[in-house]
C-alpha cells in the first residue's frame, strides 16, 4: 500500500510533537522515520520512553511504527479511523486474520486510502471471497491498489499465471508495493518456483520493519536449501519482535537442531 502525503516528520521530536492524525500520514511517517538508520534507533528508544511512561497515544503509535505490534495492541486506545488502523493492521502483522477483520469492519469504505486497503486485506486473509468483493466494489483506492486487489482477486478465482503476472504490473508501477511484491513471493513459492520467491522476498528485507510473513516465508525457503543459519537469522528477526509467534518460535527450533 502507497499514499501520499505531505512532509511526514523525518525525526523522533517531530513524530512526537505532532503524532500523524491519519493512517496514511502514519504510514508515511514510518517510511521517514525508519528511513534514517540514526533517526530510526533514536526513535526506537523514545517509543520505549513512551511505553515506560504509559503514554498510551504514543506508545501505540511508536510501536506500531517500529513493527512491536503487540505492544502496539496493548497501548491503543480509543475508536476513530486511527485507532482502528493500529488494532487491524497489527492484527493483521501477527497472523490473526479473524480478529483483523472484525477490527477493521466497514473501513474499506473510509475515504483514507491506507485504511481502506488495509481493510481489503484483512478479507484476504480470511479468504472470504464473497465480503472481499463486495467491499472492493465500494473502497476507495489509490490506482496501484486498485491494480493489486484486481490482482489479488484473479489469485482468489484460481488464475494463478495471471495473478503473477498482475503483481509484476503493479510493482513495475510502484516497485515499494510491499503486498504486491509479498503475494508474488507467495505465490511464486506455491508453484514451486524457489529461486524467483526466495528473489522476491529478498527485496522485502529491505522494509523497514520486515513483515513477519516474509521472514517466516523466506525462513523455511532457506531451511528446505539447507542454509540453517540464514533460515534462524530470519525466525530470529521474528522472536525478537514477537517472542510468542507460535511458527517462528517452531521454525527455528527446528532450523537450530538441524
């Protein structure tokens, strides 16, 4: 997912002066943010500071910023279009589709592109066609996401070829469509095409934070190669960021005896 909007804070001090009211603004905070190895530890110990300080706003936002989203979950409060982004979206992150979509019912008709899309996705994942369609018909989209769930929607009706084929057109528009390029890995990976996933879900390391699901993803990649210290390098990353993720928490136990 994309979105444009205009001068996010590029450092902790701003994040936290003015908090993005929006999640599209939060989002684009996060690729300020984060982009700048240096800013990004100095935001990452001010996040902590929030949390110590039970600054309820900010410690969910921060956290949520720096990809910790059950402690994201644990600190949002309230319910506007904010609130409900953090609490679906990390739902999402940590692999509780049913959740994620309850939390987000109904946004996919929010005029904040972010929070539609992301909406859309918690369908996806709960692959519940019939509601993803008709929710698609009525959201709001940006025109890379517009081509993405079309994407998604040819994967969903079992036109895998043509569903890669549509994720390649959407990153060749945007190359940073991080669900696009994650759902090509996917995909390429479930039709037993190793080299070109592992390919696509290598450029994903370059997210910051690492969506959980292509570390997992790339994990067990390396593990059938027989690289275990690459394969725990990413259950790794994972349990350092959520130490109960039951996968990854199996995954490198396994990866680590091997």
């Amino acid at each position: 997912m994309t979105e444009a909007v205009a001068t996010p804070p590029t450092s902790p001090a701003a994040f936290f002066a003015a908090p993005p009211a929006s999640p599209s603004a939060l989002l684009a905070a996060r690729h300020a943010v984060l982009g700048d190895p240096l800013n990004a530890d100095k935001f990452r110990a001010a996040v902590v500071e929030a949390r110590q300080a039970n600054n309820a706003s900010l410690a969910a936002l921060g956290s949520w910023v720096t990809g910790e989203y059950d402690k994201a979950l644990q600190f949002v409060q309230g319910d506007d279009e904010v609130a409900a982004f953090l609490r679906g979206s990390s739902l999402l992150e940590l692999g509780r589709a049913a959740e994620a979509a309850e939390a987000l019912q109904g946004n996919h008709t929010s005029g904040d592109e972010v929070l539609a899309a992301t909406a859309l996705e918690a369908l996806v994942a709960t692959r519940d066609e019939d509601s993803f369609q008709s929710a698609l018909a009525k959201a709001k989209l940006n025109s890379n996401d517009q081509l993405y769930f079309a994407a998604v929607g040819k994967e969903l009706e079992g036109d895998y070829r043509g569903a890669v084929e549509a994720y390649r057109a959407v990153l060749a528009e945007d190359e940073g469509h991080i669900g696009a390029r994650f759902r090509l890995a996917y995909r390429l990976d479930l039709m037993g095409e190793d080299e070109e996933a592992i390919a696509e879900y290598e450029v994903l390391l370059q997210a910051r934070p690492i969506p959980s699901a292509a570390l997992i993803n790339l994990g067990v990649l390396y593990e059938d190669r027989n690289d275990f210290e690459k394969a725990c390098g990413c259950f790794g990353a994972v349990l350092r960021r959520d130490p109960s993720n039951p996968r990854a928490r199996l995954y490198f136990k396994d990866a680590h005896e091997s």
